[in-house]
C-alpha cells in the first residue's frame, strides 16, 4: 500500500512539476473550468473573426459592456498589499480548439500566478474555437509603487518540429499584453533595469532585427547563421550570439527576456537584457545557455518588450513580441 501512494504521489509531481534538472515551479494542466470562467461567443460582439490569438484584460463590472467601448486596460490602480485581480480575456480564430502556454511577468521577473484559482508559473490549456474565454486571474504584489506587468501566451506548447522551415517566422510565436499596475504611488520609476547594452553604428538602413539568435561566428553572415535547429549535449553550456539591429531614424530602448522550455533562463550573465539601439546601430551579444540533461527537443526563444517603465500610450507597441523558437536537440552523450 505504502509503495502505491509513493507511485500516485511521483505521479502528481511529474503532472505538475517541469523538468526534474531545473526543479522547475509548478505547472498548470487546465481541462475544467470553474463556473466563474465564461466563454462568450464572438457573434455576442461581432460577426468579425480575426485569425490569430487574442490576450487582454477585462475589469468585472465591464463584462457586459461592449469590448469597442470599454474603458481601457493599460493601467490599473490597486491598494498596497493588494493582489492584481481582474479577468483575463484568451481567444483565437482558428477553427479548432487552440493549445497555449500561459505565463506571467511582472517587473521583467517571471512569477507565479492564479489562473481560475490555481496557482502556477505555467498554465497550459486549450482556447476553444469562435469564443473569448474571460478567466478570473491573480498576481501578488508586495511593493507599492509602479509596476509593469504582462500575460504572455506560448502557442503549441507540445509542437517542437525539427525541420528549420518550420522554424522560420513568423512561426511558433507569442500572443502577450502589457499593463501597468500601481500599488499606491504611481510614479514611474528611473533605475529597475540592469546596465544596458548599447549598439553600434554601423549606419544600418535595412533589416530590422531586434533579437534573433545567431550560432557562433564561422565565416558566413549573420542572416546565414540564424539559429533554427541545433544538436546540443546534456548540462551543455551552449554558445550563441545575440543579434539587434535598429534601421529607424530614431533610437529605441526595449527588454529582451531569454527563454528556455518557456521559463527564464540566464543569459550573457542576466535573465533580464536591457538594449539601447541607437538609429542606425548593431549589436551582438554573446553568451551561454545551460542546457538540461534530458534527452529531446529544448524550445528556446527570446521575448520582447519595447520602451520598458513607460505609459503604455508612449510606446513602440503595447504588446509583448518574440523571434521564432529555436530546438536545441540535446541527444545521448559519448
């Protein structure tokens, strides 16, 4: 009976657990939904389907106001010590039900979250078609003051193709929303970030790149060596470059968040990339990402997140962006 219980128990942490290597936070596996969570048709709002996957807010006493005439969601204001509780809006227009992998950041820190009263760093579920399914959500807030915060949506989680075309953007990315959220004082903070890297220029005019990985230099150009698929060796620290470039007329300040089987990993010595590219300017990060000992395709991929610690009615674009995902195929070492 004893060994029974232990087998259940080893059960319930692989469910919920990632991989054992990393120890991982716990992950989320949503197939039933509270009554609190309501699916509302598209043909409620709109006749209009748009292809693609949706991510946003909605405040619980706007639920029955219609999405053109809500107020807006890129700020909201809460009590010190108070939680960030509003609903979270999920939908796609495919015809079939959509897999996502839901996570959180908040301050460019990837934290644990509520989603329909569970608490994970990961929620996995399916969005089902011609729907927007509104989720009660939660984040804990400890400090008062200006925090930025956004919902990041990985698409099809378990799809990890090895064939580089499959690769390509704009493949394989993200669905994300920002939003501020201020405890108290609401003044925007000067100094959150890490020292930024700052681009060359090389009076760049075409192709904008604003974080792609690259393999290591080996005599070809950078768009030759974009790195789609590549094999790697368990508790491998493996080697890449990190490639911006800014052909606008105007500089531009962003975060990029390195990212490994969908949590942050460290990269270059950080978790968090500040870059300032000047216009016209280039540049290339190099740096490590220590790899798992686990046999199989690793899902590896960088997010974006422009003009950090602004109104978000001042930015670059209010959502969160990604390359393509890169596989690093770890297989059996010698």
């Amino acid at each position: 009976m004893r060994n029974i219980v232990f087998l259940l128990l080893s059960s319930l942490v692989v469910l919920f657990v990632g991989c054992s290597s990393y120890n991982h936070p716990r992950r989320i596996n949503h197939s039933e939904w509270s009554s609190q969570v309501r699916q509302v048709p598209f043909s409620k709002w709109s006749n209009i389907v748009h292809r693609g996957l949706g991510v946003g807010f909605v405040r619980p006493e706007d639920r029955e106001t219609n999405p053109y005439r809500r107020p807006p969601t890129d700020q909201f204001q809460i009590q010190p010590g108070d939680a960030f509780t509003t609903l979270l809006i999920l939908n796609t227009g495919y015809d079939e039900a959509y897999p996502v992998l839901v996570s959180v950041f908040l301050d460019y820190r990837q934290v644990s979250f509520s989603l329909d009263g569970h608490q994970g760093f990961l929620h996995r579920l399916d969005i089902p078609p011609g729907v927007t399914m509104e989720i009660p959500f939660q984040v804990s807030i400890e400090k008062a003051g200006w925090h930025d915060l956004f919902v990041v949506a990985f698409r099809e989680p378990e799809n990890r193709p090895t064939d580089p075309q499959d690769r390509l953007p704009p493949s394989l990315g993200v669905g994300g929303r920002r939003t501020v959220v201020c405890a108290g004082d609401c003044t925007r903070p000067n100094s959150l970030l890490p020292d930024r890297f700052v681009g060359e220029d090389v009076s760049a005019h075409r192709t904008d790149i604003n974080a792609f990985p690259l393999l290591p230099e080996d005599g070809r150009s950078p768009k030759q060596r974009l790195l789609l698929v590549a094999n790697a060796k368990p508790g491998e620290d493996f080697s890449l470059i990190l490639w911006a470039r800014n052909p606008d007329n105007q500089s531009r300040d962003y975060v990029v968040l390195p990212m490994l089987n969908f949590y942050q990993v460290s990269f270059a010595g950080s978790e968090v990339l500040h870059l300032h590219m000047p216009a016209g300017s280039e540049l290339f990060i190099p740096g490590q990402i220590r790899l798992p000992d686990e046999e199989g395709v690793h899902e590896l991929q960088f997010l974006i997140v422009f003009e950090p610690y602004h109104p978000l009615d001042e930015v670059r674009d209010p959502f969160v962006v990604s390359d393509m995902r890169s596989a690093l195929v770890v297989e059996p070492g010698e």
